[in-house]
C-alpha cells in the first residue's frame, strides 16, 4: 500500500542526508574526468579538426573563387578587346574590297569605252571606205557604160 | 499482486553500513547501472574515431556539439573550453538519471528495502551536484579573477552585498530542490496513477515525465553553466 513516511522516523525519510552525499559527490568528480578523457577529448578533438579542415577548405576555395573572378574579368576584357579589333579589321577590309572594286569597276567600263569608241572608228573608217570602194565601182561601172554606148555608135 | 506492484515507497532506502558511516544503497546501486551503461554506450562510440562520422559516433558528435554550445552560450568563449567536461558531465549525469528512473521497470526488482529509482531522486545526490556547482563557480571566479571575484558581490552598487551573499546559499538549494522535487514528484504521480489506474492512464502522464526529466536535466547544466559564466564574467 502506500507508504507515505517523510519527516516522522528516526531512520530514512525523504531528507536523510548521509554519507551518500560526499560520496555521490566524488563518483560525479570521477565521472567527470572518466568522461573527459572518454568522450569530451576524443571527440572533441575529431570535430574540432574537421571544422579547421572545413574552414580552411573554404578560405582555399574563396581565394579560389576571388582568382576565377579575376581570371574570368580579364579574360573578359581581353575580349571585349579582341572584338573590338575584329570589327576594325573587318571595316577595314570590307573598305578596302570596296575600293578595290570600284577601281576594277572604273577600268572595266573605262575600257569597254575606248575599245567602244575604237571599233566605232574601225567601222566609221571601214564603211567609209567601203563607200569610196563602191562609189569607185559605180564610176568604173559608169565609165564602162559609157565606153560601150560610145562603142557601139 | 497489482497492489504490491505497484506500492509505493516514500522515504524507505536500502542501507549499507560501511564501518560508522550509513549509505542510501539504492541510489549506488541505480546509479551504477546506469553510469555503466552511459560508460560503454560512450566507448563504444569512440572506439573507432573517424573523420567521416558514422552510427554511434555522430550521436556523439552531435551530443558534444550540443554541449558545447550550451557551454559556450552560457560561459563564454574564453573559457567555456575549461568547464564544458563538467557542464557536459552533469547533464550526461542527471539526463541519464532521470531517464533511466523514467524508462527502466526498476519496481521489477525486489529490494529488501527501499526501491531502485532514478538517483536523482535522492536529496543526497541533488545537493552533491548543487554543492559541486558551488565550488566549481566559487573556484572558477577565483582562479580566472583572483581577489577582483569579490567585486562582483557589490557590482552595481554596495547595497546588493546582502543579496549576493544570501544567493551563495539560495542557487545550492535551488538547484538541489529543483531537481529532487520534479524528480519525485514524476516518480510519485506516475507511482499514484499506476497504483489507483494500473491501464493507459499512466502513459501520458510517463510521457510528460520523461519530457520533464529531459528539461531538468537542460535546465540544471544551463543554471551550473550560467553561475560559472556569472563569476568568470569581466565587469568594467
């Protein structure tokens, strides 16, 4: 049954402070050196190590990543530069193409023009001559016509 | 049969007599146990130390952590590195206590007098551990401050010179009551309820106690942990 007993005996009760109290006492000091050199050490030690691992992985890798920024940066500019220059010599070239081919274009018609102007000579000179031929024929012809009248009267 | 399972015992202990001196063997006894297996619970997870933690290992690694910040928190960074196997020890103790009060059938076991039951649950234990916080805060002030520990008691002023002394004597006491009463109290209701209502009825009432228990036993490493880092505190 219930045993409620809590000041009125001489012996236990719930406030009968003995020689348990000293001794409980030196078994929790004990403890706690057991367990410092069981677990507070021992695993302190491994996560204390991991996250000085861990933290200069990360103070390695944001150098790294500050270089890659660098790097990426001028590499950037190296481009904007090699673009730049490009476009220059593309203009250029494309100019210089265009001037190229209007001078080719200015001789062409140049020459199509005088050999024009050459041929329409050739055939001014020949027709003239062919009419100086023909009206030469048309006087032997008419000399002769006029000799055979002559003849035959 | 119910009725005798499920008796109470109040204030009965089995004592050893060792030579002029008296002990509450019960609370050895318990505490043993369940040293012992929080000793080869521990070894057994820092046989093999590795640095990717594995099973056992990282509830250690966890459990440490937690301890640590616990330390750190209430200590401070300077030297919360001295005194956290302590706050750590005393939270190992009387969480480990107060559950295995909580979980393990101790009432299986026939004692010729007395019962087995979480250690904490003695006042002789409690005060121990309050008395062991006292030192350690008395020491730590003392060896981090030498004699300008004193200046504490009239930090603000010189009027709270009474008040700090009498908390000298109230921070034991309530730290030791503490603990002991919400220890009993939980073994006491669940005891009572099991006895008047032996089925389902307990178990929320168990429930809240291990809750209860695994409070105290935050709440009495944060206090020990707060008093030290209140006496190693630098005041300008």
């Amino acid at each position: 049954m219930l045993a409620f007993n809590f000041f009125g005996a001489t012996e236990g009760g719930l406030f009968d402070i003995n020689a348990t109290l000293p001794l409980m006492a030196i078994q929790v000091v004990a403890l706690t050196y057991i367990l410092n050199s069981l677990f507070f050490k021992p695993v302190g030690n491994v996560v204390e190590k991991r996250e000085k691992f861990v933290s200069n992985n990360i103070i390695e890798a944001k150098n790294k990543l500050s270089e890659v920024k660098k790097l990426e940066a001028d590499l950037l500019t190296q481009l904007q530069s090699a673009r730049t220059e490009a476009q220059r010599i593309v203009t250029e070239a494309e100019n210089e193409s265009d001037k190229l081919y209007k001078e080719a274009l200015e001789l062409a018609n140049n020459e199509a023009n005088s050999s024009k102007e050459k041929a329409r000579l050739e055939i001014e000179i020949q027709t003239s001559a062919a009419r100086d031929q023909l009206s030469k024929q048309a006087d032997d012809l008419s000399e002769l016509i006029v000799n055979r009248l002559i003849l035959e009267k | 049969m119910l009725t005798n399972f499920a008796a109470l015992e109040v204030g009965q202990h089995l004592y050893w007599q060792i030579g002029n001196i008296r002990l509450h063997g019960q609370v050895f006894l318990t505490s043993w146990i369940l040293l012992g297996a929080l000793l080869v619970f521990i070894s057994l997870g820092t046989k093999k130390m590795e640095n990717d933690p594995k099973g056992l290992q990282n509830l250690l690694e966890f459990l440490w952590d937690y301890i640590r910040d616990l330390a750190r928190t209430q200590i401070g960074e300077k030297v919360y590195r001295d005194w956290m196997p302590f706050i750590g020890t005393l939270f190992l103790f009387v969480f480990v206590s107060n559950w295995g009060g909580a979980l393990i059938p101790w009432r299986l076991i026939k004692l010729p007098s007395g019962e087995l039951g979480a250690p904490t649950a003695d006042i002789n234990t409690t005060i121990a551990l309050a008395l062991l916080v006292s030192l350690s805060y008395f020491y730590a002030g003392l060896s981090n401050k030498g004699w300008r520990y004193f200046e504490y008691y009239v930090h603000p002023t010189p009027i709270m010179l009474p008040f700090k002394i009498l908390e000298d004597f109230t921070k034991p006491l309530s730290l030791s009551f503490r603990l002991f009463g919400n220890i009993l109290a939980d073994e006491l209701v669940v005891g009572v309820l099991v006895f008047l209502v032996p089925l389902i009825l307990p178990i929320p009432v168990m429930f809240l106690g291990l809750f209860t228990s695994a409070i105290q036993a935050l709440i009495f490493a944060t206090l020990a942990a707060y008093y030290i880092g209140e006496a190693v505190e630098e005041h300008h």
